[in-house]
C-alpha cells in the first residue's frame, strides 16, 4: 500500500544519534548541551511576536497562498538591500513565492523539476556531499536518481563543478547548491555560482540555490547569491534572468524564527507560477498573522546584524577554545563547526559519555562513495546555537574531552 519510494529514505541523522548514544549516561554532573541540532536557541526579536499577539483576530481566514503584497514588497526590499540591486529589478507580483520554511520549499521543488525522463534517461538530482538531507528525500520521492557531489577539504567543501561527468549533466534535473554551506559553512564564489548558472542553462535543469545561511557569514564582505550573480548575467535563454534558478531564504537563521516556518522562493515569473500552482494543491500557506511579521522581519535590518554579530563572537570562541587542534578550521558563514576529530562516531560517544555535548557524526550527513569510503567519517557537526556564554563553557568542554 505504501509507496516504495520511502523505503530509499534511510532514518534521519537524529534517529542514527540517538541510537549511538542509547545506553550511554553522561558521568560529569554539568548540564548536558545539545549542539547536535540547528535550532536557534535564541529569541526572535519582540516587535515580532507582537505582530503576532496584535493580529491575533486573523486567524479565522485563510491565508493567501501567493503571500500578502506587504510581505513580498518587503521581501523584495530586503533583496535589494542585501544584493545591492537597482530597484525594479525583482517584479514583487510574480518573482516571490513564500514557503512554510525553506524545507518545504526545497522539497516542492523537485516536484517541479523531475519530469518522468530526461533525454529519454532517468532524471538525475544532484547534490553536495554531505547534504542537508532534504535534497535527498526530495530527489528521491519525486523519482530522480540523486548523485551525490563530493565536497572536501580538497574541493573548497563544494562540488567540483569540473568533475560532473557529462552523461550525468545531460540527465541532470535539479542540482540543489547550498552557500554558505551546511554543515562546512564553504561559500561560492560570484564565479563559481555564474559558472552553475551556466550550467543549469545549458544542460536546462534547475538550480536550486539554498541560501538560507546568506546572513550569517564571518568575513567583511555578504556572500554573494544567485539574485544578484544571476542578473550580472543577464537574460536566459527564456528571456529571464532567473532562467533556470530558484534561491531559496529564510528567517529561520536571519530572525532566529525557525517555530515561524516562513521563508520564500525566489525565481522567473514561469517558475514562480508554476511553484504556486503546485503549491496549491500540496502545501499549508503561510498564515496572515506570520506574514505580517514575517514581512517586518525582513524589514529590519537591526536584529540581523546583532545576531551575525553574536554568531561571530560564538565562532571567536571556538578558535579560542578548539583553535590549536589539528582538525580545527574556522567556517566562512553559518552556524556548524565541521570538526575533523578522526572518528566521528567515537568522538561523539566520548563527548556524550564524558561531558555530556551531544554532537552529530558527519558520517550521518554523508553518504557513502561508491567505494564504500565515507568522507564524513572523520568529522562531527557542533551547532553553535545557544547564547554565546552557554557555547563558550560548552566548547572548553569539548576542548578538554577531545
Ligand atoms: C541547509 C539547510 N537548508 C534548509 C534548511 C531549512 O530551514 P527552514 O525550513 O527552517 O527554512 C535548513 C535547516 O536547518 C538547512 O540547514
């Protein structure tokens, strides 16, 4: 009765973890720390939550699928701002589709882009490895062949755009890039995304660009994205700039608002109506008490820079604590240290057992090469989500463990 398609979806790395560390009481008496998930732990700002409180009389309605005017005007505002476009460049009325959080978007996606066959082959989904394990769920409920893309130290941590084979390009459907990067915190280039671009151009298959990292980044300068490389480009070969990309945001990590599930799509008008049609008939739309916060969210400019200015202070820390080991390397953007700790699996049952951190195996965000080799094996994921004193006592903990 159950589709077989589900049983490709191996558990969750949550479910791998806890199966790990089953058994396992941590010995020390400190208060255990879960840096194993990438849930803000802090506090959205108040002004929107008394959006929410003050709006409490929508709730009867149902919301609009295609999102309020005042939300995409905002989200193209911030767009703008962000990717220093002239104004005008994004039309709010068919160019923004918002999404019950990026995961649901990324998902949808797929559905969008694998036909039953591509160049009369089965449609490949291709993305990096490790991957954030939607693109894969994704891929393979909407029946492409997933092709995983390695990413190492070797490879900047994103894929090397050189190395896809041909045949696999020609069959190629959808390629879900994410910059800065989960979990490595890798941030592509202006060249190296116009070169993707290019490629989805050529071979007509849909990028998917997740940027939903794009606000926290630790260097001078914002990383840039798929709106702005995308527009330098100029008109595709539909005769949009957009042809062939979706960019996918969120203020899950900007706003620190993951219990929102609000982010959006970004996209040609032609995909963006596709998206929305698709969307109704699949997908919860966003509710008008969140748009409307949402939409103020993503006016503010304030708050996201305090709290890109609080993950920098959490990464200092790191290379205070964690700095002198071997495997140590600071990430250019996102909220994940990627530490090569030689045995992820040992490190996470030692960290557990002995100070009670829960952190994430890598092995369990990567998948297997075809030699049976697994390049997340010598790491572990920490996410730096609590407030800056909790992460700083957390990681002299580690750095003692380990
Ligand atoms: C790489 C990546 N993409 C997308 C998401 C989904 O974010 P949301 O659905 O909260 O917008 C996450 C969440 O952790 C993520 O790490």
């Amino acid at each position: 009765m159950l589709n077989e398609r589900l049983d490709l979806l191996a558990d969750y790395p949550f479910s791998r973890l806890a199966n790990l560390i089953a058994g396992l009481s941590p010995r020390s008496n400190e208060t255990p720390v879960v840096m194993s998930v990438g849930d803000p732990q802090h506090q959205p700002p108040a002004f929107a939550t008394e959006i929410l409180g003050a709006n409490a009389d929508k709730w009867n309605a149902y919301p609009p699928l295609q999102g309020t005017a005042e939300l995409r005007q905002a989200i193209v505002g911030w767009l703008e701002r962000r990717y220093r476009l002239a104004g005008g460049t994004i039309d709010f009325e068919t160019q923004i589709a918002p999404v019950a959080g990026t995961r649901e978007g990324l998902f949808i996606v797929a559905l969008l882009a694998v036909s039953r066959a591509k160049n009369g082959a089965t449609p490949v989904a291709l993305m990096p490895n490790p991957f954030y394990q939607v693109y894969y769920g994704a891929a393979v409920m909407a029946g492409a062949e997933p092709v995983f893309l390695t990413t190492t130290r070797e490879t900047g941590f994103l894929p090397d755009l050189d190395a896809i084979p041909a045949d696999t390009l020609a069959r190629t459907a959808i390629f879900y890039l994410c910059t800065p990067g989960n979990p490595q915190g890798a941030i592509a280039t202006r060249e190296y995304i116009a070169k993707a671009i290019g490629l989805a151009r050529e071979h007509d298959f849909l990028l998917v660009l997740d940027e939903c990292y794009a606000e926290l980044y630790y260097g001078d300068a914002p990383p840039p994205g798929g709106t702005e490389v995308a527009h330098a480009m100029g008109r595709g070969p539909k005769g949009h700039p957009l042809d062939n990309v979706v960019c996918m945001h969120t203020l899950s990590k900007r706003s620190s608002a993951a219990g929102m599930r609000s982010g959006f799509a970004l996209g040609s008008p032609a995909t963006i109506q596709a998206l929305n049609r698709l969307r109704s008939y699949s997908c919860a739309a966003t509710p008008i008490p969140i748009q409307m916060a949402s939409a103020a969210l993503w006016r503010d400019e304030a708050h996201a820079i305090q709290t890109r200015a609080l993950y920098k202070a959490k990464f200092e820390s790191a290379r205070r604590h964690l700095g002198g080991m071997a495997g140590f390397r600071a990430p250019e953007g996102g909220m994940f240290l990627w530490l090569d700790v030689g045995d992820g699996e040992v490190a996470t049952k030692k960290l557990w057992a002995e100070t009670g951190i829960k952190v994430l195996p890598g092995a369990y965000l990567t998948k297997n090469e075809r030699d049976g080799s697994n390049t997340g094996k010598p790491f572990v994921r920490v996410a730096l989500v609590h407030d800056l004193e909790t992460v700083d006592r957390a990681l002299a903990r580690i750095a003692k463990v380990l």
